[in-house]
C-alpha cells in the first residue's frame, strides 16, 4: 500500500545545510521575514496536509473519477471539503502577491510544499497550482482594476483559475489558434471558439472559477505574434465583487483519461463569452510566458513528488515482503525467507529511484533560489544572470523531473511485482497519474527543442556560461576537501562532457537546420545527469561537513545515495553525449513512405 | 486511433532473406512440409484475424473488463464468439504436437502468429497463449492418459489451461509455497491451497478449464524440491471423454488491474480438489521449467507486438497532424502547418520504436530457430549447442522485449501529445497492457537474475562462448562486404564490450556474493542492445543484398532503421558496461535504516 511522510528532514537539510537559504532570505527586504522556524513551521504544516487530508483521497479519486452531467463537473468524493480546508489554511495564496493578499513566500519554500502535496494527491493539487500559475500572470500583466477584482479571490482560494491555449487542431503550434475575440464598445470583449485539455475547465470546489484564454483579436497578425490574452469569468462580476449573471462560457465534456482521473481535463466552449484584455494586444503569448518558468518549474515537481510517494512506498514493501534468501546466506534465519531489500538488485531499483527524487528536489530548491533572485534581489546584475540561469534550467527541471518521475515511478512498481500491477496497492495509479507530466504544460520534446534551439544555440551559448561558471566555481571551492574527490571527479566528467556536447551542438546548429531538433531530447538529458551530478556533489559535501549525531543514518543514507549516483546512473551521460554527436542524418535520411 | 497492418512484408524478409528459414526446415524431417507457402497462407491468415477479428475488441475490452459474479467470469463482449473463430482456424494447436491433433509447427512461425495476435488484443491472446504453454509441458511430462484425455481437447480449443504457481506469500520464491497434494487410494491427489494472479484461471471461452498446479506431496523435502506438479479440471472428466462433476477448484475473485482487463486475473481456491500428478514426485518445477523457455518467448513477443502496434498508429498520426513547420522551412505550403513527421525529435521517437520492435522480431526468429533445432533437429551435437543458445538467450529475450516494449509505448504515446493521455485514442492502454510483461512470467528482474547468475557465471561462461561463437563467425563472413563496414564496426565494439563485461562478471562473481545481484539489469541491457545490433547488421546485410523494385522503399527503410539503431541507440551500451563494471559495493553500503 502507498506510505508517505513528508521528506522534512531532507527539505531542512536542502534548505539549511546544502543552499544557506536562510540566510540568502534574510539578504534581501521582501523576504526578510522568512525565518527558519516560519519555514519549519510551514513545511510541516503543508505535509500534514499532504498526509492526512489529500493522500486519503488519492485512491478513492481515482477510481471515483470526475463525473460530468449536463455542462457541470463533480470532483470525486471529498475533493471539495479537502480544498476548502486547505484555502482555509491559506495555502491557495502561498507565493502570492502581498499587496492582494498573498503570503509572499518564495520559490525556494513554495517548490517544496507543492512537491508534497503532488506526492499526496496529484488530481487534487493540480486545481490550487493551476490557479496560483494563473494569479502570477495577472499580478504581472493585467490592469490595476482586474487584479483588484480578481487576485485577492485567487488568493483566498474563493475563486479558481484555468489556462486555455490548445484547441483540437492546435496545441504546440499556438500560432494557428482560431479563437476570436470581438471588441465591444464598453472596452470588453466577446469570445468565441473551442478550448481543449483544459485542466480545472470546470468543477465543483469553488463558487467561481475564471480562465485565461489566448484569442486573436479581428485584425491580429498571422502566427503566434497575433495572439492576445484574456480574462474570461463563469460569472460576471458586479462593480461591488458580488457574482453576476451567467457568463457563455461552458463546459461541453470531460476527458476520461489514463490517469489523474480526479482532475477534471475539459473540453471549454466561448459562445460569445464576455472577456477583458490582459496585457498589450497580439501580445498574450509574451503575458503566458512571464508564468510558464514559474508554472513548469511545479509542474515538474508532480515527478518528483510522485517519485517521492513510489519510492516510500517500494522502501516499506522491500522491508516487509520476504522472499527467497540473501546472496550472502539467509538474514532472517527463524522466517522463511528474507526481506526483499536484501537484494542487490532490489537496492538497484530503490536507489535509482531515490537519487532521482532526492536530485530533483535538489535541483528545483536551485532553480527556485534563482526565481527568487529575480523576483525579491535589488540587484540588476544579479537579477540578469539568474533570469538567464532560470531560462536555461527551467525546460531542464521540467521534462527531466517528469522523465525520471516516471522511470521512478514504474521502478517504484517493479519492486511490487505483481502487487505493483493491481490497483488496490496503488503503485500503479503513480505510474498513470505521473505520465501526463511530461505531456502538458509543454511536452518535454518542446522543452527540450526550447533548451537545445531557443535558450542554447538561440543565445549562441550565452545563456550556458553562468552555469557552467556556477558549477566550475564550485568545484574549484571543494579543492581542498579530499573527502570530496570521488565526486568531483564524476562531476568534473560529466561536466565536461556537457561543455564539449554544447560546443558541438553550436558548431552545428548554424550549417544544419535539423542539428537542434535532433540533439534536443538526449541533449536535455545529458544536462539533466550532469545538473544532477552538481547537486548530488553538493549534498555530499553538506553531509561530510554535519556532525552526524543523532541523524548519523540520514547523512550516511546521503553519501551512499550520491556514491550510487555518481557509479551507477551517472554513466549514461557518456551513451547521451554520443548519440547527440552523431547528427541528424540517421533522422532525416528516410522519406515519409519508408516510415 | 489504433492503426495496426500485419507486418507480413517484414516477416517473409526476415524468414526468407535474412534467416533461410524455409532451407532449414526442409533440412529436417519433421519441418519438412512447412514451406514458403504454406508459411505465407498461415502468416496472411493470421494477420487478418488479428486486424480484423483481435483489434476490434481490444479498446471494448479494456474499458468493459472481465466481470466476476460468484464464482463466475464473464469475458468482455465478443471474446468468447472471436475465441470460437480463433479455435475453430486451428490457431489453438498451431504449435501443437501432430499425435495428438497439434499442427507441429516451428516456434520460428508461432512466434510471427504470436506477436500479431498481441498487437490486436493482448488480453484476448493470452487465453489460447497459456493454453498452448501448459500443452507443452503436458506433452513432455504427463501420463499417456493424460495426453490422450487433455491434449485434443487443448489443441483444438474446445478446454483451456491455466497454470498456477504463484500464492499470496510467495511468486519468486517458490520454494516456499502452501498448497497440499494428498494422495488417494485410487492414485489421484486432493488439492488444497489458494493461488493468485491465475490469468486465465475462470472464464467463459471454454466448456472446461484445466490448471497445472504446484503443490507440496505430505512427504515433499522442504524448498524447491520438494515441489510437484499436478493437473485439476474443473469438472472432472469421464472414461468416455466427456465431462462429469463438478471439481471443488473455484474462482474466488478477480483482479482490478492496471491494463490487461479483458484478461482475466484469478484468486483460485482448491478445496480438496482431485488432481493428477504431471511427472515425477517433487519434480515440478523441473517440469514447469522445460515449458519456461517456450513460454517466456512467447510472453516476450508480448512488448514486441504492442510496440509494434504503438508505432504504426504513431506513424500514421504524425503523418497527418499537422503543427509547426519543418526546420528548413514549410514542406506543405498550402496548409497552415507541416505534418509533424518531418521534425527530426518526432522521427527520433519514430525511429527508436521501430529499432526496438524489428531488432526483436528478429531476435525472436533467432531464439525461435534455436528452439526449432532442439525440437526438430537429429543431429546431437546440434541440438545440445542449440540448447544451451536457448538457455543463455530466453532471458534476454523476454526482459528485453518487454523493456523496450514499454519504451516504445511510452514514446507512441508521447507522439500524440495531449491525445496520446486520452483513453479514447487508444495509446495509452497499450502502456498499460505493456507494463504487465516486465512483471509476470518471472519478473525482468529475475530474468536477469537467470542469465548473469544461472546462465553466465552458473556455468563458468560456457553458455555464453557458442553466442559469441555466431557472432564473431557472422561478422568474419562479411568481411569482403565494404558496404557492411558501417555496420560491422559498431557491432564488433558493442560485442567486445560484452565480452568484457562478461569477463568481468566471471572475475567477481567468486568474490563478491553481490556481484551478480548487483550486475544484472545492467548486464542484461546490455546484452540486449549488443544482441540486437547483430540483428540489425544481418537486417542490413539482407537489405543490401536485395534487388530493390518495387519494394525499394522497403530496404531502404531497413538500411536507414539500421544506422539509426547503431548510432542513436548502440551507445547506450556505453553506459550500461559502465554501471555493471562499477560493482555491488554502492548497492550494499547502506543499513536497512538508511533507505
């Protein structure tokens, strides 16, 4: 059966030990206020939360699904109570505005809290996050007017918000969208067109729910330059924020889908709907994109989380489940058989699953620090480079997080055998409810053609040089530590090996026009094992420098994790790198008929 | 939507260009009568009953699933009529033994028949599957009463077979398994036990239902050898051949699985149920063993033919879906997009499904040939080396082809993007139907268990020497070929490394009681993907050696699949040698509290 407790000791440790967050908050005004005990506090309210109120509704959710009747949506049983006592709780407005009503937390905190309650109840969490992603585009890009009427309900959980850009013919290439909006002679507009994959579309957890919605206005250019963004509520809005009539914007069906089956996914019709323009005209995609390193840095935490939730779950099963005799003679002479965590290959799985989750969390506290940098630092230097570090990684932590999520996740599995197959035991719904992120929100193909085409070889490698200096500079800081140079070696390697693929990847990009699109997915990768090696390096080194103590398991637990990450997964870099440098050829050499 | 043609071109280039099948069989008495024609009817015949007869029912079936009510189970509508059709073409004994109504044909065919049927509808497929694999061990090892009385029955499909072995506290370790057999006065045996994950144990298909039980004699030594096999019915059977009362072996529930619903997974309650023993006392699973390698294959074919289904559909999709432009400008310049195929990541996933798929047809022709040798052959020395290829190959067989199979589910899916997520499309059920394999039939964490402990390091590396035998023979026979140059030195590097690391294993595992734990997975994968770059430098051997035509497009498609194979995809072996050569010590360091 599915075990979680919330990953705090390790959330501390990230915090404290490996990043000094508290004291790069207490650095900066806006979050001078973010004490080490309101954090504790914080992360072990949100994983109560995660424990008790929405992983008990995880299963139930899932085989209850969302139900859809005549243009209205049911959330599973208990969904609504679960979501009101968490906007109660403040949550739905963690990293909010303050001015509206938001708590100002930073990234840093906020990517941890959503972690949990991914690993808790990925349908569930989806609702809240796709309205604190949505709050964030507003609070930057909409009138002083619309956000007064709308951020503090947003904030305040009274209120929902979805995001609709795919149509049925469309969703990658927005471009070709065809939803219209008409002005009309009070300033407002009136929509038209269908809305697909809508995530949160409708449902029965508030007594409202808006959307953000890409249109091209009657005149808009051709292509993604002629898109413009719009606010769309279910029910107007009276001058004095009390609800109005019934706004022409419905939902025709819900999908029925693999898996995160307690979130309603809707087909989202605008007959003529009222909406109001949000930013600068045939601007709406630049407005969605102020959100998106934001929106899929959380996205990617679904991974991590569920990962998380797998890998809990296979610990206590492999400890519990005895089966057959250890290779070294039996363990557990008075049973029958020993634990299955006895071994090797059972091991292989468990740590392959936690160096992942733990590496992921690792690498989205960095990300997220310099999301923070960019949002909370008063200096513009710094606040350039880390909107540069933030534009590389973020396509990186997103399709990496769900990509070893779900590796995670069917490991998590396999450890069950035929357990893991059955849905009662739960293991199998992580698996399903863990593969659509790296579908949505951006399919980590696109992320990886973003990293590889418009953030590398786009900026002709600028954009890699601060984190290559970050890593470099950190290494160089280590090269007193002898304790440290089983790790810096593998991370020096792979290191490398990154730099010496991008530089192949530039020389390249420019004489073949299929060089980028064929490198991008193993490229990503190949970043993503490196990144991981930096953050695995660096949790070593915190946990050679603690005086273990009482947590004395916790910190061996964290070197021999980062040992088996550097031997055993690390490796793959060298099969990645090899593949992005033979080229597009092999890719492009067949015709379409040969397929 | 699901687009599956019977691959039938590949089949006959692979019998007839690449492994002279039909010189083989015409070599041996027993094959002699199975010629090119002959292979042509029964591939194109069986082709059309997977497309035709299979596919239909596969999306119905899924979401239908087998029902359960009081001992009974229902199939999804329509399997019991396509069973009929399936039983009354002869398909159920295909392989069966011609004495007793089978029609004795080669594995090397079956294997075709059988990765077609799994492409159309995998829970279907596995009802006559099973039957055929428990009539092999029934053919082996039972009485002459019991071949007279059960066989003619299982070939022409009139009953089916289940095999039991698995109960709630034991899968694996079998050793340790509950059930009793006693004996009684008229040499039956009451049955008393519970078994679960019966696929197939209770359905509606057939009149009766047999199973092959493994059960403990009163007297049995403790362990695996103390374990026998025995066949229940469950209506026992009169002299006359026909069916008398009721067996007290019921169908106590059904599991709610993650895909395969239409299979149905039994709890089989035996309460004193009359059984008769199959073979030797405490021999059982020495019988269930010699059914093993058969069985495995087949259940291998299993990840073959649902990738195979995923990447036509995935095909024929990115053939019509229109988003984005190419790389080097619009390629369909009337249209407002090109069809995503011409984007170089959408042929990667393209391509690396069908790799995978083709390298394992082949693959499975190979170990299928070997099998025929043993069965078919009159030349001792022959069938002993054919033997030993079987029992060195079988693992890698059915861990890699159900592997990869996934991936390659997982990369159609993804193909779809936000469509691929949705049930209706049908991609994701393939995932779901496709994770089974890795798990049943013995883990594919025991598979690599069987090969890197058993098969290598069990016998010294013997069985391992007449596979590199082959390999280094095929490679020096194409020396003269410059055209093969391209194909012969990755092959040759990818089985150096293999040699190497075998060498390696040998080395440690007298050492190190972890070494082959800790190496397996890995060892495994990379035999897997050293294996199939022998397949696909025979595939191109083939190709370049045929005269084009009409069916230039073909081998030209093969030649293009090979060199991606070899540079996309070989270097992941790099990775693999690398991890397995790392050892056990990063595995075994942590404490149970440390995890």
């Amino acid at each position: 059966m599915a075990e979680y407790r919330a990953p705090l000791q390790d959330m501390r440790f990230l915090l404290n030990e490996v990043f000094n967050a508290p004291e790069r908050w207490a650095s900066m005004p806006r979050t001078a206020e973010v004490t080490p005990d309101l954090v504790d506090a914080i992360l072990e309210e949100g994983g109560k939360i995660a424990e008790n109120l929405f992983l008990p509704l995880n299963r139930s959710g899932d085989e209850e699904e969302c139900q859809f009747n005549d243009g209205e949506v049911t959330t599973p049983s208990g969904f609504k109570d679960a979501y009101k006592t968490y906007a109660e709780g403040g949550w739905t407005g963690l990293g909010g505005n303050p001015e509206y009503g938001g708590q100002g937390m930073p990234k840093m905190l906020t990517v941890l809290v959503e972690e949990m309650m991914y690993a808790g109840n990925t349908s569930l969490t989806l609702y809240p996050v796709l309205s604190a992603g949505a709050a964030l585009a507003i609070d930057t890009h909409a009138s002083e007017e619309l956000k007064q009427t709308y951020l503090p309900k947003l904030y305040d959980g009274t209120w929902a918000c979805s995001m609709c850009l795919t149509e049925p013919h469309c969703g990658t290439d927005l471009g070709i969208l065809r939803t219209k909006a008409e002005p009309q002679a009070d300033g407002s507009y009136k929509l038209t067109g269908t809305k697909i994959f809508i995530t949160g579309g409708e449902h029965d957890l508030t007594e409202n729910i808006f959307h953000l919605v890409l249109a091209k206005l009657p005149d808009a250019p051709p292509g993604p330059k002629g898109i413009s963004l719009f606010l769309v509520s279910k029910y107007l809005v009276n001058e004095d924020g009390s609800l109005g009539e019934r706004n022409p914007v419905t939902c025709g069906s819900i999908e029925h889908k693999m898996g995160i089956k307690g979130s309603a996914t809707c087909v989202m019709n605008f007959d003529g709907a009222t909406g109001y323009l949000v930013g600068e005209p045939n601007r709406g995609l630049a407005c969605m994109f102020t959100m998106m390193n934001y929106e899929r840095l959380s996205i990617g935490l679904q991974g991590v989380g569920l990962g998380d939730i797998s890998y809990q779950s296979a610990v206590a099963y492999a400890k519990d489940r005895l089966q057959s005799r250890s290779p070294a003679g039996p363990q557990n002479k008075d049973k029958a058989a020993d634990p299955i965590i006895v071994h090797p290959d059972v091991r292989r799985m468990l740590l392959t699953q936690r160096a992942f989750n733990e590496g992921g969390r690792a690498f989205a506290c960095y990300v997220g620090a310099q999301l923070d940098t960019v949002k909370f630092s008063e200096d513009d230097a710094e606040k350039k480079r880390a909107a540069d570090l933030v534009a590389l990684l973020t396509p990186v932590a997103k399709a990496f997080f769900t990509d070893t999520g779900l590796e995670a996740c069917i490991i998590g599995q396999q450890v069950f055998g035929g357990h893991g197959y059955v849905r009662e035991w739960g293991m199998e719904q992580f698996v399903r409810d863990a593969r659509i992120a790296q579908i949505y929100e951006g399919t980590n193909g696109i992320q990886a053609l973003d990293l590889a085409g418009r953030k590398v070889a786009g900026s002709g490698g600028k954009l890699a040089e601060p984190y290559f200096e970050d890593v470099r500079a950190w290494v160089a800081s280590q090269q007193g530590n002898a304790a440290m140079g089983e790790f810096l070696a593998p991370l020096t390697a792979a290191t490398d090996k990154l730099e010496e693929t991008t530089r192949w990847l530039l020389d390249n990009a420019g004489n073949d026009p299929f060089a980028v699109g064929a490198a991008s997915c193993d490229y990503l990768h190949l970043f993503g094992y490196a990144a991981y090696a930096w953050m695995w390096a660096r949790i070593a080194s915190a946990a050679l420098a603690a005086e273990g103590g009482a947590s004395a398991d916790f910190y061996a637990g964290k070197l021999g994790t980062a040992r088996f990450y550097m031997q055993r997964l690390l490796p793959r870099h060298l099969a990645l790198a090899a593949s992005v440098m033979a080229g597009s050829e092999t890719l492009m050499a067949l015709n379409e008929a040969q397929f």
